[in-house]
C-alpha cells in the first residue's frame, strides 16, 4: 500500500484547507484508514478515521468536531480531510494512515500551517 498527501499549505486563522490522500495497492488495511498530525515537540495524535463502505462511520478528536470533515472515494482510491475554521492551534504536519498507527502505512506528511 502506497499513500501520497497533499493539500497543505499556509491559511490564516478561520481559514479553511482540504487534504487529500491518494492511495493504490491492496490490503485490508484500507479498510480503516485515517488522518494524525505533529506539531512541533508533541506527539502524533489521530484526527479522525473512517471505514470502508458506502456509508463508512467516521470519528473524530474532540477539538476538531463540528470543524473537520473525514470522507473517502473508493472509485478513486482517495480520502480526503476538509479542515474549517482553522486555529493556529491546528498548526502540524498532517499524516494519512491506512490500518492503525501501529501496523498501518504512512504517506508522507503535509504540513498546514495557521497564522493568528
């Protein structure tokens, strides 16, 4: 499994961004996929996660409810993650994930920066 992010980039605060994530290969592990983030000096953390399925359940980290949307297109093999209303606080790179942090695949990051 191959992942490739992109989207990233500098927005000031209440602005919005879309990630997306681009995905080939084969594996259950697409089954479970999901968006985690960096920021400088922290650990990664996961952002939200959606299944597979034509109505795949979402769930998301408290601070970013009601503000980041999670969605996927499995006829285009992409996943995506619009991000509103964004604080400087959301400031990270942004990783795609496929089965989990701890056995999962990794794309490489996208960083989104916020200004105040």
């Amino acid at each position: 499994v191959q992942l490739q992010a992109s989207g990233g980039g500098l927005v000031q605060d209440g602005g919005s961004l879309r990630l997306s994530c681009a995905h080939s290969g084969s594996s259950s592990s697409l089954n479970h996929m999901g968006w985690y983030r960096q920021a400088p000096g922290k650990q990664r953390e996961l952002v939200a996660a959606i299944s597979s399925g034509s109505r795949g359940s979402t769930d998301y980290r408290d601070s970013v409810k009601g503000r980041f949307t999670i969605s996927r297109d499995n006829a285009k093999n992409m996943m995506y993650l619009q991000m509103n209303s964004l604080k400087p606080e959301d400031t990270a790179v942004y990783y795609c994930n496929a089965g989990g942090a701890l056995r999962g695949f990794w794309g490489q990051g996208t960083l989104v920066t916020v200004s105040s």
